[in-house]
C-alpha cells in the first residue's frame, strides 16, 4: 500500500545535502496501523530489520547505537520506507502541539537552524501550501488514531527552533482523549 502523499513531502535535492538530519535524534510517533503498513511494505520488498519498533511511552522506529533512525540508509541519504513513513515524517518540517488552555492544534514550522529545506519550502509559496495541506491530513490521522497514553507522551516533546504558523480547532475526538474542553460550537 502506498500513500497518495508520497511524492509530495519531500525534496530529495535539498534533503540529501543536509549536513544534519532529522532522521537522526528523532523518534516519529507510530500508530498500529502505520507500523503494519511498514511491515508490509519491508516484507514485499525484502527488505530485513530484526527489530524495527521500539515504545517509550509510544511505538516508534528503533534507533542505532548512534540514535539514527533504523529506517535512514546513511549510504544514500535516504529513507528506505519512504513510501510509507510515518506521519511526522511526511509532515516535516512542519510539526504541531496541542494547546490544552485553549483547545486549539497549533502548526509550527521548524526553522532554518534545524532543517535546511524549512526555509526553502517556506518561500515557495506554492509549494509551501500544497505541502502545509498534506501535513494537516498527517497529523490529524496521526493524533486521532493514537492512543490517549501515546499522545501525551509525543505532547512533552519540545521543539523550541520553530514558528507558529497558524492554529486550529482540536478535533473533539482528541479533545476528549485528552480531556480537554474545547469551545466548539
């Protein structure tokens, strides 16, 4: 199974110059239906990883010895799920957290100091929309499948090296999963 957002979240060219990578010190939060998707996908391509999950509070890929993704080949720069990687991945370098004061999801964009494509994407504002649509549909799948105890755990993440984009209202099923009132209306 492929994801009809595959070619549409990342940029290769800018990507595979990075010095830094977000594949590295990052654990993208997994629900039980991606990590099969995954699965799948790694079987129907023979492709071989002992231990591909691994859960701290939430379900993620494994990490090295050196904290890079086991899915990231280091040989080519490039993700060897890409076709189905998680939903944090495909909606990089935009990222979210839930307000629990006002109710409200809240988009940021990582800056430049952390993802050299943040600003170049940014910048293209076409292309800037088109993907800012695909990671809304990402992350909104992603938190309302997650569970209640996996999602507060992803919450504590900090990501101080972004800016607020824009916000919206909490979908009531998270809402409520978080036990969060909300002024829906």
């Amino acid at each position: 199974m492929y994801d009809e957002a595959s070619g549409k979240t990342c940029s290769f060219d800018v990507c595979c110059e990075c010095k830094a990578s977000c594949c590295q010190d990052a654990k993208p939060p997994l629900t039980n239906e991606r990590k099969k998707i995954i699965r799948d996908y790694l079987k129907n391509h023979g492709i071989s990883i002992k231990q591909p999950f691994a859960k701290a509070g939430y379900s993620h890929p494994a990490v090295d010895a050196a904290g890079f993704c086991v899915f990231y080949n280091k040989a080519t720069k490039k993700c060897l799920v890409h076709q189905v990687k998680p939903e944090t991945c495909k909606a990089g370098p935009i990222t979210f957290d839930v307000n629990c004061n006002t109710g409200k999801l809240e988009w940021f964009l990582k800056t430049g100091e952390i993802c050299i494509y943040a600003p170049k994407l940014y910048q293209n504002r076409e292309r800037f929309v088109e993907h800012f649509k695909v990671a809304r549909s990402e992350i909104l799948r992603l938190i309302c499948k997650l569970d209640s105890e996996a999602l507060r755990t992803v919450l504590k993440v900090e990501e101080p090296q972004t800016f607020k984009l824009s916000e919206d209202d909490l979908p009531e099923e998270v809402a409520k999963k978080l036990k969060i009132k909300t002024k829906h209306k």
